[in-house]
C-alpha cells in the first residue's frame, strides 16, 4: 500500500502500471511537431457540436474512449473514473461522461488536472481500492477564451506573455502491477502565490509552484535531477520555463538540460502563432498520453518526473484585481518496476 514519505511525497508499494493511453486533439495541435503522436486529429474545431463546451466534452470522449479500445477494456471494467477540465464546475468532464456509468469523481487543478488525476487513479490502485482507473483531462481553445478572457469573435489583441490553450484531450487508464510504464511515486502540490494579477502570464504564475514540488519531490525521495531523463513541467510556457530555470539556478542546480515543458512541445514555437506557448488541461494531457508515456513505454525515456502546473483563479477573482495562486502535482513515472 501506498505510503506517506514525507510532506506530500507518497512512494507506491506495488508501482501500478499505466496500462493505455490515448490523447485527441485539434487541427492546429496536429499540425505540430507532436501530431505523429496522437490518436485522433479533428479537422474541425466544433467536432459537429453545437456549442464549444459540448466539442470539448467530445474531444475527452473520444480520448477515453480510445484509451479503452487499445488497452483491450471495456467501460465496465473502470473502477472509478478521475475527470476535469478548466471549465466552471467541471462541465465538459461532466457532461462527457454522464452517459458512460462508470463511478465519476471531477477534479479541478486548472492546467495541473492531468498530473492532479493521474495521482490518485495511481494512488487508488495501489491502495486496492480500484483494479483500473482512469484519469481524463481536456481543454479547448474556444471555450477557454469565452470563459477567462473574451469570445474569439471579439478579436482581442494578445499580449507577448500570452499562451495558447491547447484544443485537446488526454486519457490514461492505471491498473494494477502489470508492465511499464510504472507510476513509482507522487508529490502534492502546495498553493503559491507569486503576486501576479495579470491572465495573461500564466507561466509566471505558476513557476514558483513547480519549483517547490519538483524540489520537494527531489528531496524526498533522496534524489537528483541526474535520477532523470526528463523533468517535464506542463504549461509553464516560455515565461515561467525561464523563470523555473533561474529559481534552481539559485540553488546551483542546473535544470535546463533536463527540464521541458508541454507548453513548448505541443506547439511549433517559429511556424505557430503561440506566443509563449500553450497552455490548458488538454496540453500536458496530450503530450503526456500522446507522446511520453510512448516514450516511457519503448524505454526511450526510462525515468520522467511530470510536473503539471494549474494557475488557480476565476474571472470574477481576476476582474477584483486579486494574484493568481499557483499549484504543481508531481507524478514519477518510470520504465523500470
């Protein structure tokens, strides 16, 4: 059984396996230098929807449901289902999953949902209190911006600090000891508040929070960075990547040789119009399922620490002028049991 190591640090007694994975995704986001990687590639935004919280809703379907398909389960065989998104009460994960009757709990970390989900589906298998969980997120671009800032319709001007949130989806289904990749441990992320009040510079917000629970994390569990082939942050962007790089600097650690962020992946940062990145629940959801956890599995990648970040405010907070806290999960997956 999973047991507490040491301030929010839990190592897994039976290592629980990331069984099938699967990430969907929009046309810009398959247009990118990970669209090799993905399952599904809508060519239309709306998904055939007719509104944009129900082609997000479909998005995390199809990632779901894809995840079961290639791991050979059916949707009776999920135990409990971990499910958000950056919508208000949850909406899309809700709405995607209502006619699904799997045991449904949403969760709401902003952009650290993936590493947030991922935790406790792992957590719950190793407890034995699930066979197989699964941890879904998503996010869309449209629906995002009419919620946090304003309908793309409107043709606001984005400032340079500015992210763009990923139109996409990602589902991992963890199940009991069986082959890599492994979840071999977690760090829960602790809120911290940088000052910043401005929703367009997210990876500022979030990078202190990272930089706590990936040093926590180290520490911990008695461990370097050089324990690591890749120490993956989601979505710091461009801004907070550079940020969390100073921050270990000043610890003499050198980071950027291992560090990479989900935010600079998704996207192709000189062919794109991302600004400083991407961002949203469904960025490091797709990269994680789409690419890394292939990686990981191939033994490519033998040992990642993935570090999702969520900047935790709402519009109405942000038109009352207050700072937006930020929080970091940390999930160690590995090739090796």
């Amino acid at each position: 059984m999973a047991k507490l190591i040491k301030d929010g640090t839990i190592g897994m007694d039976t290592f629980p396996s990331v069984a099938s994975f699967a990430a969907a995704v929009g046309k810009m986001e398959g247009d990118g230098p990970l669209g090799h990687c993905f399952d599904y590639i809508t060519e239309d935004a709306t998904l055939g929807e007719s509104s944009w919280e129900k082609s997000e809703s479909k998005l995390q379907q199809y990632a779901f449901s894809n995840a079961l398909s290639k791991g050979g389960f059916s949707e009776k065989d999920i135990d409990v289902l971990f499910a958000g998104d950056l919508l208000n009460q949850c909406v899309s994960s809700s709405y995607g999953a209502k006619d699904s009757n799997v045991p449904f709990l949403g969760l709401f970390g902003a952009c650290s949902t993936m590493a947030e989900s991922l935790a406790l589906a792992s957590l719950f298998v190793d407890s034995g209190m699930a066979v197989n969980a699964a941890a879904v997120t998503s996010s869309h671009f449209c629906s995002a911006e009419r919620q946090f800032r304003f309908p793309v319709n409107y043709g606001g001007q984005r400032t340079p600090s500015a992210q763009w949130t990923a139109t996409a989806a990602g589902c991992a289904v963890v199940s009991v000891h069986d082959k890599a990749p492994y979840v071999k441990a977690v760090t829960i992320g602790k809120i911290k508040d940088m000052g910043v009040t401005d929703a367009n510079n997210m990876g500022a917000a979030m990078a202190t929070a990272a930089y706590d629970s990936i040093s926590r994390h180290l520490a911990n569990t008695k461990q370097s960075i050089d324990n690591f082939d890749l120490i993956l942050t989601g979505d710091l962007g461009q801004v907070g990547s550079d940020i969390l790089v100073e921050l270990f600097r000043k610890d003499r650690v050198d980071i950027s040789k291992k560090h990479n962020d989900c935010g600079l992946m998704l996207y192709d940062m000189e062919k794109q119009d991302v600004h400083a990145g991407g961002s949203g629940c469904g960025c490091s959801a797709s990269v994680l399922c789409g690419y890394v956890l292939q990686e990981v599995q191939q033994s490519k990648l033998r040992n990642v620490l993935f570090a999702a970040t969520g900047a935790l405010m709402s519009p109405t907070i942000v038109q009352q002028g207050e700072s937006i806290p930020g929080i970091s999960h940390v999930v160690h997956i590995s090739a090796d049991s």
